[in-house]
C-alpha cells in the first residue's frame, strides 16, 4: 500500500507544482520535461535492470553456495548464546529460537529470499506463545525492531546496483555500510531494552556488545588517522579482500560438507536471473514517478529548502541531496532504491551523493513495511512501541551514515 501512495503522490504533487509553474511564472517547459522525463526515466530503468542480470546472478550464485554449505546454520551457532538473552520470555528450547536465529542470520547475509519466510515463521512460533494475540509481544517487537534496523554484513543488492552505474570501485561502501548499519541495530537494541527491563549488563550480551563496539571502535580510529586520499584506497582494499574471503569460505565450508559447488552455484545464478527480470516493471515505475517529481522541481525545491535551513544553521548543506534517500526508506524499500538510483544517476556513482545514498540505503531497512507484513501475517492490531523503537533505530542510522560518509567520502 505505501507504494499505492507513493505513487501517486509523486505524480500529483508533480502535476499541481507544474501547473503553479505553468500559470503564476509562465513556464511553459516544465510539463515537456515532464513527459520527456517519463520516456527517459523508464529506458533507464530497463537499462539498470537488464545489466543486473550478469552481476545479480554471480552474487546469487555465491550466495547459494553459502546457503546450501550451511554458512546460514554458522551464523547461527555464533550469535545463539547472545540473542537467547534478548529473548527471556520465550522458554529455553522454544521452536521460535532456531527461526529467529536463521532468519536474523540469513539477513546478516543479505538472503532476502530465505530471511523472509523464516521470519514469518518465527512470527508465528511467537504468536503461540504470545498470551494477547492482538497485541505484540516483547519478543515479537524485539524482533521485529532487530529486523527493521537493517544489520547487514554483505550489502550485495547495493554493490550491484553501484556496479550497473558505473561505480569505480562498487564496494567501497562495504565498510560505511557496516559501521552505519552497527549504530542502527544497536540503537534499536537499547531502545527495547530499556522499555522491556532487559539487563544489557548481563555477562555474555556485554560480551557480545563490548567486543562488536571494540571492533567498530578500532575501524573508525583506524581511518580516523588516515589522510583523506587514503581512506578511500584503504577501505576499497581491505572490503575487496574480506569480500573475496568470504567466497571462498563458502566454497571451502561447502565442499567440506560435500555439497556440488558447480551446481549450488547454478542454482542460485538462475534465481539471479529470474529476480533481475522480475523486477523491471517495479523499478521502471518507481523511476517514472521520482522523474515526473524530478522534472516539474518540486524534488529541487525540497532539497534547496533543507539546504537553506543547514546554511541558516551553519551545518555543510553537502549531504542533503541524498536525503530523500534515508527520508523513503523506512517507508519503501523500492521507493528507496529509486531514490538512490536517482542520486547516483544524476550526481554520479562515485561523488559523494551517490556514496552516500548507497550508505543510507544500506543503513537500515524499510520500518513500516517489515512491521506491516510481520503484524500482518499472525494478525496483531495492537503494535505497541515497534514503531517507536523502529524509528529510533532508522534515525540512529541515518545520522551515523551521514557522518561516516563524511569520514570516508567527503
């Protein structure tokens, strides 16, 4: 439904402000550049989606290999003992602990595909133990708030995306990713927290905590004292290497446990390639819409009116071009994508709005839609602070994106 609205509020905000033009200022080309954006936006949008194909299935073909090689059930084992403890009312041995582990793993690892149905899974072995089935749980939004802060190791939908649009180094955002996406979670995480009493002093979630904050303290230090032409060719390198690591511990893990390579492989490219065909008439319409808007100036003079306000208040006005990137995303994640892609499209890959937009669009994930379908699918009216925490978390995000772009891009 937010995508229903989306829609059309592009197109009508883009209509009213082009007959404003049109009539009180005598513009008469803003509604053929409207019309042109229409048949420019949608031969871009199928141009982004056919050159997805070769990208989308590599990293899906990876992908599966990690999967079938049981990289899923890895992750798993490693973040149980943590996550148990954020979960104190389910009781030990519940069937809702192996769905929440696989599916917070699975989106650690960028498998959309796979993360999806088992959150649903976990939503409904929740909902059976949930004494108010019209309410959410504590369980069910620490979930649910864990789930729309969007932590995410291997950003591959971004990567590819940076790949098709000319992007020098496509995952030199891998490491801004991480770190925005680390304060995201854990702002979501401590907002639950206090709300729900749980002892964020307990042994093993200070361990788990103090040894992910050491890590992100030592990264940000570390290209803290770098020279600005180093942070770049440094952060390039070092996300190249892990990134290529992590392949080939999916194919070592894989043929440890005498899993088909080749064929894993074959099977996941093929989904690759069916996804990137899939979603041409999305993406084309959500590119349409941002064009029209675009086009008539309504994007322009929102974007001048935040950059007055930033001069008013002294903050560099910079970022604010990729702002209506992080200001869709907890509504949509297509509206988001199409946001981003518009930034890099028009600023490009490589400059700093398009960095950061890839950063913004990797920081967190779409609040309002992942609580829609989640409540949705076991029927809960009554979400109590999901939504809150959700935003606190999407915030958190948004500002730790900007300022680490800064560090790494500007």
């Amino acid at each position: 439904m937010a995508l229903n609205y989306l829609f059309i509020f592009f197109f009508l905000i883009a209509f009213v402000v082009g007959l404003i033009k049109l009539i009180f200022w005598g513009d008469l080309d803003v509604f053929p550049a409207m019309i042109d954006s229409t048949f420019s936006m949608a031969k871009t949008g199928f141009d982004i989606s056919l050159g997805l194909t070769g990208v989308l299935t590599l990293w899906l073909g990876i992908m599966k290999i990690g999967e079938n090689g049981g990289i899923v059930r890895v992750f798993s084992r490693l973040i149980g003992p943590f996550f148990n403890k954020l979960f104190p009312e389910l009781p030990k041995g519940h069937p809702a602990h192996g769905s929440i582990m696989m599916n917070l793993a699975a989106n650690m690892l960028g498998l959309d595909n796979a993360a999806t149905p088992l959150g649903l899974k976990a939503m409904k072995e929740m909902q059976e133990a949930n004494p108010d089935k019209d309410k959410a749980s504590n369980a069910q939004i620490m979930f649910l708030v864990l789930n729309t802060s969007g932590l995410t190791i291997i950003p591959i939908s971004i990567m590819v995306y940076r790949a098709q649009l000319g992007a020098a180094n496509p995952s030199d955002i891998f490491i801004p990713i991480l770190l925005a996406t680390y304060f995201s979670t854990i702002a979501g995480l401590i907002s639950v927290s206090i709300v729900q009493k749980i002892k964020l002093w307990d042994r093993t979630i200070l361990s788990y905590l103090g040894g992910l904050t050491a890590i992100i303290i030592g990264i940000i230090a570390y290209f803290s004292s770098l020279e600005k032409e180093q942070i770049t060719t440094v952060s390039t390198v070092v996300s190249n290497v892990f990134l290529f690591g992590i392949i080939i511990s999916f194919i070592l893990l894989a043929a440890k446990n005498k899993v088909n390579v080749y064929e894993s492989f074959i099977d996941g490219a093929k989904e690759g390639f069916n996804i990137a065909v899939k979603i041409i008439p999305y993406l084309i319409a959500i590119l349409v819409a941002i064009g029209v808007f675009r086009a008539s100036g309504t994007m322009d003079l929102l974007v001048e009116g935040m950059r007055r306000l930033c001069l008013l208040l002294s903050v560099d006005p910079d970022f604010v071009e990729a702002l209506p990137t992080a200001m869709m995303k907890p509504l949509s994640g297509s509206g988001a994508r199409g946001m981003m892609v518009d930034a890099m499209t028009t600023h490009g890959a490589d400059s700093f709005v398009g960095r950061l937009a890839s950063t913004l669009q990797g920081a967190t994930d779409t609040t309002f839609y992942i609580i829609a379908v989640y409540f949705g699918a076991v029927g809960i009216k009554n979400t109590r602070y999901a939504v809150t925490c959700g935003l606190i978390a999407d915030f958190a995000g948004i500002i730790a994106a900007i300022l680490i772009a800064y560090l790494f891009f500007h």
